[in-house]
C-alpha cells in the first residue's frame, strides 16, 4: 500500500469511546451480520454483499438510499484482533471494482484507514486515521476540503455502533 504525502494535520483522526470490551466492538466488524446493523451512512439502509475478513479480503456492500443505490468495498490489509484494522475503502462498482465518488468532489480513488482499539475499565476507545491512498493533489484537496463531513458521518456511524453493542449485550 502507498499513502500519499499528506500532512499529519490534514489526515482525518477522530476517537470514539464505546460502553464495551474491545473484543466485541472488534468483532463488530467482523461479520456481514454485525455490519449490516450499524455500517455506513446513517440516511441509507446498508448490506453486505460479501465479507472476507482476513487480510487481502474484500467486505463489498450496498447502500440504498431513497431507491439510489451506490457500491462500495473495503480492501483489509491488517488484521490484529482485537487491537487493529487496517483498510482502504472506496466506492466500488456492484463487482466490487473501485470507481470515483459520485459525488461532485474531486476525490481520491481510496482513502486508507487505520482503527486501534484500546480498552480501560471495560470501555473501548476507536482511534481512527484516515488518508488519501495514490491520491493526486487535487484528489488530496478534495479529501481535506470534507473531513469535517466525514468526521460527522463517523460519528452518526459509531453512534450506530454503540445502539448496536448496546442491543448485543442487553
């Protein structure tokens, strides 16, 4: 994998703390089931269309959001129960093939993330960076120009997780 260069402050960093050991928030992403009750943009209803999650395996999943439907997949690189995933996502096409946004920003391909998760007193906290991948400058402004778009859609996102692992442990 190749991150572009990208200054330390202009990657998207964000922490979330969620009421649950690390194991279980880890394993929330581990399988299509989980993944379809908390996943992806809180406006359109997600599923999994398939999930391989090892390293080099894909999780591709559809989103559908008042009848229109986008594609999008994760690449997984590392896999570190329960402390650490790592994975490009980008939109895709319904085979999975990475295509451009389709939305009128000019954006990198792949953006490349990387959550750790730590645990204290029975709380788990995701630290998450992300960053463009192979990404040209303008792709790299494109990026920076919506972080605080992606950090509020994160953040609607983990909300979903927690009602998740609130829901899985009650």
């Amino acid at each position: 994998m190749n991150a572009s260069t990208i200054s330390h402050k202009d990657k998207l960093k964000l922490s979330y703390e969620f009421n649950a050991p690390k194991e279980l928030v880890f394993n929330a992403f581990s399988t299509a089931e989980a993944l379809n009750e908390w996943w992806g943009p809180v406006e359109a209803k997600n599923s999994a269309i398939s999930l391989d999650f090892r390293p080099g395996g894909v999780f591709h999943f559809k989103m559908d959001f008042n009848g229109n439907v986008n594609y999008a997949r994760f690449l997984f690189k590392t896999i570190e129960p329960y402390d650490l995933l790592e994975y490009s996502n980008a939109f895709a096409d319904e085979h999975g093939n990475p295509i451009p946004a389709p939305f009128d920003v000019t954006l990198p391909l792949e953006i490349f993330y990387s959550l750790r998760f730590t645990e204290t007193n029975g709380k788990t906290t995701i630290h998450l960076t992300g960053e463009p991948f192979n990404a040209s400058q303008a792709e790299v402004g494109g990026f920076i120009s919506i972080k605080e778009s992606m950090r509020q859609g994160f953040g609607a996102t983990f909300e979903k997780l927690g009602v998740y692992l609130k829901n899985v442990t009650d």
